[in-house]
C-alpha cells in the first residue's frame, strides 16, 4: 500500500469525525466543545504527525526551498492554534467558532492534498519510496497489511 492511500484512507475517516464534531456542535456547552476538539486534536495531530516527519519530508528532499509542503506544514500549524483557541477560551460561541475554523481548515487542506500534492508526491518518489512508507505506515497505525504488501516491501528493501 502507497502512503499516499494509507493517508486518503486517514482523511475518509476524519471527514466523518468532523461531520460529527459539527453536527453536535451546534447544541454543544463549553465542556462539550472543548472535549470534541480535544478528540479531533489528537486525531488530526497523529495524521499531521505522519505526514510531516513521512511524506513532507520526503518531498522537501526532491523539492527544496519548501513550495506546497511549505503551506501545508503552515495548514497543519493553522489548525493546531485553532484547537488550542477552543482550550483556552471561556466562552462557548467562542470556542464554537475556533471549533469550526479548525475543521474548515482541515477541510480545505485535505482537498489540497487529495488534489495536488498526493498526485505530486506519487509523480516524484515513486511506487518503491510511497509502498515502504505506507508499510511504515501500517507498523505505526498497527494495521497488517495482506501478504503481497508485505512481500512487495520486503523485496524493496532488500533491493
């Protein structure tokens, strides 16, 4: 499995955590809000955790001086300071607005990645460099890939 699957696979799960997120929002108190945007942070920190030290790294090798990875280490930074707007504050319109901002963001993020830079990313590492991070990938998330993945790696690494 390429990453670039494993993390469009991430993204299907965490379009449904936010669609939840924001359907009990509405109704939500400030104890609420706050610990919906602790469940999303840790989830949305964990994606970005892996993409950032696996894929963006990768890419800023192949592309110096920054270009789209840049902005989406400045999207992943622009969310986290969102969910930490909806721990600090007091008030639960407040923290409801930094809520959405937070999943807006991620949103508009997620598409620019499903767009641009996955496709980017599968045209500059290649099938090789994206399945041995995708195998990173699943020891990290503790998913077992079926055998041909594992066969696949193993052979790439041997290379």
């Amino acid at each position: 499995m390429r990453i670039t699957d494993a993390l469009n696979g991430e993204h299907g799960a965490l379009y449904l955590l936010m669609t939840a997120i924001e359907g009990a929002a509405t109704d939500s108190d400030l104890t609420s809000l706050q610990g919906s945007a602790r469940l999303f942070e840790s989830v949305i920190l964990a994606h970005a955790h892996l993409e950032d030290d696996g894929l963006f790294a990768a890419l800023e090798k192949k592309m110096p001086g920054g270009g789209p990875v840049t902005a989406m280490r400045a999207e992943h930074e622009e969310i986290e300071g969102e969910l930490a707007r909806v721990a600090s504050t007091r008030q639960a319109p407040e923290a409801r607005a930094h809520l959405e901002a937070a999943i807006a963001a991620a949103r508009s993020h997620f598409q620019k990645e499903e767009v641009v830079l996955f496709p980017m990313a599968e045209q500059l590492l290649g099938a090789d460099e994206l399945e041995q991070m995708g195998a990173a990938w699943a020891q990290t998330r503790g998913v077992a890939l079926p055998a041909p993945h594992r066969a696949a790696t193993a052979q790439t690494a041997a290379r």
